[in-house]
C-alpha cells in the first residue's frame, strides 16, 4: 500500500510540474486601425490636403474606420476634418485625403491625425 502511495504521490508531482510551463498564446487584437502614413500638401484651391494611409492590423473586419485631423497656424487650432470608410478587412489598408479649405487654411503650419475603428462583433 506505501509503494502505491508513493507512486501516486510521484505521478501528481511530475503533473503539476509540467503544467505549470504551459502559457496560452497572446490573443491577437480584434479591429485594430494603424496608421501607416500621412502628409500634407496645398491644393490648387490652397486648401491644406493630408493624405493620410491606414490599415487593419487586427484580425476581424472593421466596420467603419474614420480618420481625423486637426490642422494648426502656429500653436493656434484652426479647425478639423474627417473622412471615414466602411467594412476594412483584416490586411487591408486605405488611403484618405483630408482636406480643409476653411478660415486661415493657407496658413496651416501643422496637423494632428487620428484614427479610430469600430469593429464587428460577429468577429468576420
């Protein structure tokens, strides 16, 4: 009966010996927006243009990703635009062209993007 003991005892050590390395994978993010790149031009309106690249690096599709810039004179705001798409799959990326044709858009010295994604949670 002691050697029973024993080996089972032995055999419950070497279980939780070997389970304690098991780690589970990170999970990868569902809808995840980055943006890869962005600049700013002049129209021939003089509008301040900035085109601006994002991709889905995540692995469901996004339902709608939507960039915003802030456009700045100085250290002073000036003003914002937006352009959105609809249903960007995991990989894909996008190109936008935000424009601002608004008060004081020909003396925009700087911009802000950003970049925001509402994912499906149907997880296709």
């Amino acid at each position: 009966m002691k050697k029973w003991y024993i080996v089972a005892s032995l055999l419950a050590v070497m279980l939780l010996a070997t389970s304690c390395g098991v780690t589970s994978p990170t999970p990868l993010p569902a809808g995840v927006i980055k943006i890869v790149d962005h600049s700013m031009a002049w129209g021939e309106s003089g509008a301040a243009e900035v085109s601006v690249t994002v991709e889905n690096a995540g692995y469901s599709s996004i339902e709608l990703a939507e960039v915003t810039v802030k456009f700045y004179a100085g250290k002073n705001f000036v003003g914002t635009s937006s352009d959105a798409v609809m249903n960007l799959k995991p990989g894909e990326t996008w190109d936008f062209k935000i424009v601002y044709s608004g008060a004081s858009c020909d003396r925009v010295t700087s911009y802000d993007v950003t970049a925001t994604a509402t994912t499906s949670s149907r997880g296709y």
